[in-house]
C-alpha cells in the first residue's frame, strides 16, 4: 500500500485510539479530508521544484509506534543542552517521556499538547490558537490529521521565562521504519519572553520521517527566540513546518542550523500583524555526502513599518545539494517595510549544488527591500595565506568555512548553544580546533 | 640553510622563473631586487609552495632536503614564512585565533601539545608591543579593513610570533610610513640571529639601511642576473635598472 493510502486507512484506528470527544476532532477530520485531496507534494508543485520526496516516500513507515521505549538519560545527554539548566519536553518515538522531561505550570505551562488538547482548562487556548495560522497544504494538513503529541507553550501576559525550553524527539529505531507527526503550539502573550531550542534525534539507522508542524504566536511586544538544531543520521528526513503570527512590536527569531539528516525541509512562515513588527530568519547549513536541506521561507509583510531579515548561509561539499527559497510577501497597505535577505553560498564538492530563489512580490511604494544571492567556492589565496602559516588544509578549510558562517552564530543569545553549535561544526569538518573567533 | 637549483617554473605554461640558482645560509640577509614583473613574488611563492606554479626543472632544498613536493603548511613547519605583498583579507577570523590556530598547528605537526593560553598571551603581548600594534587590531578580522602599512605590520607580527628560521618578505617596505618602516625594521633586526636567514624582497634601499644586506641580488625576466654586496643596491638606486638590461642583452 501507497504511504498515503495507508495514512489515510490508519486515521480511523488513530481517532479512536485519542479522544474523540477532544475539540479539535473536527479540526482533524478536516485536515485527514484535505490531505486525502492534496496528498504529499511532488516537483510538479512549485514550491518542489528541486526537493523529491520519493526517495523518503517509498518506506514502510509505522505511522504508530507500537511499543513505548525507553532510554537511559546517560545515552542521550550529549544530545542535550545540559551545562545550562532548561525545561524539557523529551519524546520517544512520539510518545511523551516524563523521566526525561522536565515541565511545569507554575505561572505558565510548559508541558505536553496532548494534555492540552484533552484537558478542558485548556480549551479556552486551543480553541483560540491550534490550527490558527498552519497552512492547508498537504504536510501540515497531514499533520494536523495526526496531530495529538508534541510541546505545549502558554507564557501569560508579563513573563519572562527564567531558563530555556528544549523540545527533543528521539527515535530509537524499535520499529523498522517510523513515521512522526509531531505538533507544538506555543502562544506568549503581551509582553512575554521566551527562548526555544528544538532537536530531532534518530538513534539508530533505521528510516525516520518526521512531518513536525509548529505554531506560534507572539502576541504585543513579545519576544521569542527559536534554535532549530537539525543535526540527524543520515537516515533521517525532516519536514518542518513553522507558523509565525505576530502582533504588533513582537520580536519573533529563528536560528535554523542544518547539518546532519537525509533530507531536511524547513518550510518557515512569518505572518506581521500589527506595525513596528522585527522578524528575523538565520540559517547556517553545512552539509555534505548526498544531504539535501531546503528552506522555503515567507515573510508576509501585513502592515506598515515593520522589518525582516534573512540571512542564510549555506556550504555545501561532495554531491550535497540545498535549496534557498525566499519569498518576501509586501502588501499594499505595508508601507516603510524594511525587508533585507541575503543568502550566500560556498560549494566546495565538484558534484555538490545549491538552487536559489529570491521571490520579492511587493505591492506598496515606499519600502526598502533588498534580497542578494551569492555562490562561490573557499577563497583559495586566503587557503595559501593560512597554510603557509602552518594551517593544515583542512583546518584551514574549516576555519575559513566556520567563519563564513560566524554571521548567523554572533546572534546566538545562548552562549551555551553557540558553543554546541561550535562543537558541531568542527565534529563535522572533522578538525580539533578552537573556533572562539 | 636554503639552497635553489635551476629552478624553472611556470603558471599556464607560462614560463615565469627560468633558472634560478641560489644558496643562503644561516645568519645571512640576501636582498632580491628587479624590475616589476621579473618574478621576485613567483621565486617567493614558489619557495612558500603555492600550488598554482608548476616547477618544471630544478630543485628547492631546505636544511639538504628537498621541499619541491610539500605542502605549504609543512614547509612552514620546517620555519619557512613569507610574509606576503599582498596579504590576503580573512573576514571572520581574528588576528588572535587565527595566530594562536597558526602556532598550534605548528606546535603539534612539531609533536608538542597546545602551546598553555598564558604563555600565548604573554607572547602575543610582548611581540604586539615590539611592534606597537594597538590591543584592538588582535581582535579584528586578519587584514580585513586593514591599511595598507597595517597589513605589513600585522604580517611582521605573524612572523615575530612563528620564529621561523628562514623569513621572506615581500615588498614589506611598501605602504609603510616612515615610523612604522623604522618600528617594523628594529623588529626584523631583534628576531634576527645566527640560526636563522632573511630574504627582503624590494625596490627601495630605504629598508635596507635599517636591515644591512650580506647579499643583494637583481633578478630580471625570471633569473638571477647580477650578485654583489649591500653597494649594489645603492648603485641600483642611483641607476635604475637600464644598465643591468644593456649587460643583459649584451
Ligand atoms: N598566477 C599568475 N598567472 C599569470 N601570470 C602570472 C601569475 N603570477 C605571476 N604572473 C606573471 O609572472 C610575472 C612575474 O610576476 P611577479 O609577481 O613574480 O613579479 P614581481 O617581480 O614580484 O613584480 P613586482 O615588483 O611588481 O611585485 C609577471 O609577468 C606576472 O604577470
Ligand atoms: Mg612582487
């Protein structure tokens, strides 16, 4: 059986497994209708152009896990942000793990969406907000159809959070092939602020696909800062789908840091309303072997005098390929939008390559837009210059690489995700050297 | 200490260094001077082992062996440094890490842990202050935005920091002021010893009466053409270059 049909037959078996009496079972309902008549997407979609999922496609995924699994926290803290103290929400093969979590409701709640969703004290909020502002298409339809587990975020009006949150999804590889469907919503009311780092985590060689979907929105003058460390075995693929809805004076920024996965798509949505409204997109990639990351990014300017920033690096070696979409949305009435995106490239394998696509529709007269795309190779009399002082060539390589991507790192707020992202990336150029630059 | 033996080499098969014979030993200064384009930075690039040039014939021996098939960073290893006309900007990497990266790499291709971080900083303080180079141009990216006289001061700060035995400098002279050409002179001349050798590469005497030649060389359409004491380079100064093409041709 096809993915998609076996997707659609497994609904049934799913709705009756959750609560059918939940609020959002007609939301589902829908989403299941909506899948089944868009289906996944194929190169013949626009936004597809260059990015095949037949690849992933074609396994036998278990659309549930059958058996609940457990990890020793000792195996796994490495993958964690652990010199720092931070709330945790912790899943396991889709399945929330409460040794591993740590959550809270004191004053704001942070724990898990399907407590959410069954628990009527949170009616109110997911009535409000799920599914508000996720696209229709078929991934996040599809997710929305399957939607049950994933990261719970309500900060009232008012609050910082002290420490950072972590959302982690490991997979352990107990079924031959998984399929996840994971859903957050995170709503920060006027004034709030808070910190997000998301990971996804095979731990094992067997196929993963995750289709995550995440909401978020940034009510008056609220701030959110969100890192997304896509570091994953080469058997894993992901699909993200992240909504953004802002209000006016909000502060909404991703980091999105692409180095391991199969294939990694990161469609991310910022959606301004209200004036005097900052969103900013970073993104580092660097990949290598046959890695494939795409970023498909929208930012729909909505109202007057309100910015966005993009800036995406990308390196990409051996037969990696990536993809850079950008698509700045400015409306009529958006006037003095400032929207700058930059996206840069170095390639460095003969067979690896990038597609990039500024997509700038702009409907208002005075704004200052500008959009800049690069691609290159490594300077090669600045790799003479550092070899003949004595940098062997591949630390000079990952030297001159790392600091190409030092722009999207210097706005790192944590200084213990700079560091893991520092780690990562000299684990992954294969070097031992300090890149405290 | 360094020892060229009809050394031909070409870029594009374009013959560039057409016979190059050369011996420096350990102690001495050799001054290389030529008119523009006769090859002074390819000689010196080759020597440094910069991979687009081609040694087509001869030989280049380090220390009575020969260095024609290493890498870059392995004859800076051996305490080979060129200090570059050009010095190549690097946005992104400061002056510290990228010399503390310089030095332990160096240190562990010599088979020598990290070198500890206060004796780093201790050095990097004394050789900046030899240099009078401001604490804040070692936390800049290297040579980015740097003038023209910054860069060669920076270049001759690298080389006080790798102590290497045979030091090249191309053109340092060049795009330096008068205090600085005299501050980065007196550096060269501190680091200056028996073991190690100096080849100044330049168009000037300027530098060479702070940094006294024990050998001046003219080079012309890619060969050493004429060798003398430090009074060849004044004489070259007065003449120009038109005398030594007229032997040449001769
Ligand atoms: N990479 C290259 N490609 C093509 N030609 C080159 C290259 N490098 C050097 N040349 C040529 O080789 C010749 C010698 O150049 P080189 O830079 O060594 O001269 P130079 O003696 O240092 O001159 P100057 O005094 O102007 O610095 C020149 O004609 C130059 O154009
Ligand atoms: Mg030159």
């Amino acid at each position: 059986m096809e993915l998609k049909e076996k997707l659609i037959a497994s609904f049934m078996a799913f709705e009756n497994l959750v609560d059918i009496d939940s609020p959002v079972h007609d939301v589902r309902s829908e989403a299941i209708k909506e899948f089944e008549t868009k289906g996944f997407p194929s190169r013949r979609d626009e936004a597809w152009k260059y990015t095949s999922l037949n690849s992933i496609l074609k396994h036998d995924y278990s659309v549930f896990p059958k058996s609940e699994s457990h990890i020793d926290y000792n195996d796994i803290k490495k993958y964690f942000i652990h010199d720092i103290d931070t709330y945790k929400i912790v899943f396991i093969d889709g399945k929330y793990s409460s040794h591993l979590s740590e959550t809270t409701h004191d004053g704001v709640d942070i724990c898990l969406m399907s407590s959410a969703l069954s628990k009527p004290k949170y009616r109110p909020i997911i009535e409000n907000y799920f599914n508000k502002v996720a696209a229709k298409d078929g991934l996040t339809s599809l997710n929305t159809a399957f939607s049950q587990e994933g990261a719970y975020i309500h900060i009232p009006k008012n609050k910082s959070v002290a420490k950072p949150i972590q959302i982690i999804h490991f997979s352990t590889g107990n079924e031959a092939a998984l399929m996840l469907q994971p859903r957050n919503l995170i709503v920060v009311d006027e004034n709030s602020h808070v910190q997000i780092v998301e990971r996804h985590q095979s731990l094992t060689e067997n196929p993963v696909l995750t289709n995550s979907v995440t909401e978020i929105f940034a009510d008056k003058r609220a701030i959110v800062d969100y890192y997304k460390i896509q570091n994953d075995n080469e058997n894993a693929s992901l699909i993200d789908s992240t909504f953004i809805n802002q209000k006016q004076e909000s502060c909404a920024t991703v980091h999105t840091f692409s180095f391991g996965g199969k294939l990694t798509r990161n469609n991310l949505n910022f959606y301004q309303n209200g004036e005097r409204i900052d969103s900013t997109l970073k993104g580092a990639t660097i990949i290598g072997n046959r890695q494939h990351v795409d970023h498909n990014t929208l930012v729909h300017h909505i109202e007057p005098n309100c910015e966005s920033h993009q800036d995406y690096k990308g390196i990409f070696d051996d037969h990696a390929t990536g993809v850079f979409n950008g698509k700045v949305l400015v409306n009529r009435e958006a006037q003095k939008t400032n929207a700058f995106q930059a996206n840069n490239n170095i390639l460095i394998g003969d067979k690896a390559s990038i597609n990039t696509k500024p997509q700038l529709e702009i409907f208002a007269d005075d704004v200052k837009c500008s959009h800049g795309c690069t691609i290159g190779q490594l300077d090669e009399s600045a790799m003479f210059y550092m070899r003949s002082r004595g940098i062997p060539e591949k630390e000079a390589k990952a030297l001159l690489m790392y600091a190409f991507s030092n722009n999207v790192l210097s706005s790192v707020k944590i200084p213990e995700i700079k560091q893991r992202i520092t780690n990562i990336i000299a684990k992954k150029l294969g070097v031992n050297i300090g890149f405290d630059l | 200490m360094l020892k060229i033996i009809d050394l031909h080499a070409s870029v594009e098969d374009k013959a560039i260094l057409k016979g190059i014979n050369l011996e420096i030993n350990a102690g001495e200064v050799h001054a290389i001077m030529g008119p523009n384009g006769s090859g002074k930075s390819t000689l010196a690039s080759v020597i440094a082992g910069k991979e687009d040039y081609e040694v087509t014939q001869g030989d280049i021996l380090f220390e009575d062996e020969s260095i024609n098939e290493l890498a870059p960073e392995e004859r800076a290893h051996k305490g080979v440094f060129l200090s570059f006309q050009y010095p190549t900007e690097i946005p992104g990497v400061s002056v510290t890490n990228f010399m503390k990266t310089a030095i332990n790499e160096t240190r562990k291709a010599r088979k020598l842990g990290d070198m500890p971080a206060n004796e780093m900083l201790k050095m990097i303080r004394e050789k900046s202050e030899m240099l009078e180079i401001d604490r804040k141009f070692l936390s800049r990216s290297l040579n980015e935005g740097f003038s023209g006289g910054e860069k060669k001061r920076n270049e001759i700060f690298q080389l006080a920091m790798l102590e290497p035995k045979l030091a090249i400098l191309d053109e340092t002279d060049s795009g330096l002021d008068i205090d600085a050409l005299r501050i980065v002179a007196s550096g060269v001349n501190k680091i200056k010893s028996k073991d190690n050798a100096v080849i100044i590469i330049t168009h000037y005497q300027r530098l060479l009466d702070y940094i006294i030649p024990d050998f001046v060389h003219v080079m012309f359409e890619g060969r050493i053409v004429k060798s003398g004491g430090k009074e060849l380079a004044l004489e070259l100064e007065e003449k120009g270059y038109d005398w030594i093409r007229e032997e040449v041709n001769a």
